[in-house]
C-alpha cells in the first residue's frame, strides 16, 4: 500500500476563521493541507502547496504547527494528523497527543520509530506505541489539536 504524504499547517490570515494559540499569543489563520516545501535558505518561510504540477497554490505557514498525516482516519472519517488529540470512544476517555519519533510499548520491552500518542499515567509521562492500537481500533476520534484545543489535554489525569 503506497503511503500518502500529506501535510497540514497553519497560515496566519487575519481574515481567518480559526484562532490558535502559540508561544502565549493568539494568532487568527487558517489550516492548509498539502505537500511541504522547507526552503534551504532559512528567510524563505515554509510553505505547504496544492493542486497540481501546472497549477498550484502556496500558503505560507508557521513551521511549529506543521504535521504529518498519520495515514488513518478516525470514526468521523477525519484524517489524523501530527498534534492532533485522540478520543477514545471505548474507554471514553482522552488517549493523548499524536506524535513522531522513538516509541516503546510493553513497559519499554519494544521500541519503534513511527507515530504514537503520549500517554500519561499519574505524574510519569509514558511514551507509548499505539499506531498498533489506532489501526486495530477504529471507535478513536480526533476532538482537537494542541494548537486550537490545548485545554483537552488538561482532564487527563
């Protein structure tokens, strides 16, 4: 199965309809989905761009809120992506914070590199590998992300 790379962002419009917050400020914009251009010259911004080879559109977005679509949808049908917060309809409960990197699962027995969600169990902070479990699961939703929606995070015990 061929992987799809598609990216979203966040692009600063003053006219936009969505607000988020970063580094303490709110900033109104909109979310793009795309491929990702990171420019080598570091003045040039990141850029997220759709269409096709002879048209295509660019948005400028902020490089902190850029995140890769996980390749799973969740019950709504809602593409997952990097920074979005998970629901656990099963369990009724939040799950976490979909991230990239280094995992482990089974009290660190395994590890793996892909994506997760950060999971936290009293005041210790467990990265844990559970693309096995989005993909086995399908009753997860996306409720928000960390940018528009960081308030989600705080019921978690």
């Amino acid at each position: 199965m061929a992987r799809e790379h598609l990216f979203r962002g966040f692009h600063p419009d003053k006219n936009g309809i969505t607000t988020i917050t970063l580094n303490g400020k709110q900033i109104k914009g909109d979310w793009v989905e795309g491929n990702l251009f990171i420019p080598d010259d570091p003045s040039t911004p990141t850029q997220i761009c759709m269409g096709t080879s002879t048209i295509r559109i660019c948005y400028d977005v902020i490089p902190e809120t850029v995140g890769e679509f996980i390749n799973l949808i969740d019950v709504n049908k809602n593409k997952i992506f990097e920074n979005d917060i998970l629901f656990s309809l099963t369990f009724g409960e939040v799950l976490g914070v979909v991230e990239y990197g280094k995992g482990t699962f089974d009290s660190g027995i395994y590890c793996y590199t892909g994506f997760y969600y950060k999971t936290s169990c009293g005041n210790v902070d467990h990265t844990n590998l559970y693309q096995l479990e989005i993909d086995k699961y399908s009753r997860i939703k996306v409720i928000g992300n960390t940018f528009e929606n960081p308030e989600l995070l705080e019921t978690r015990q």
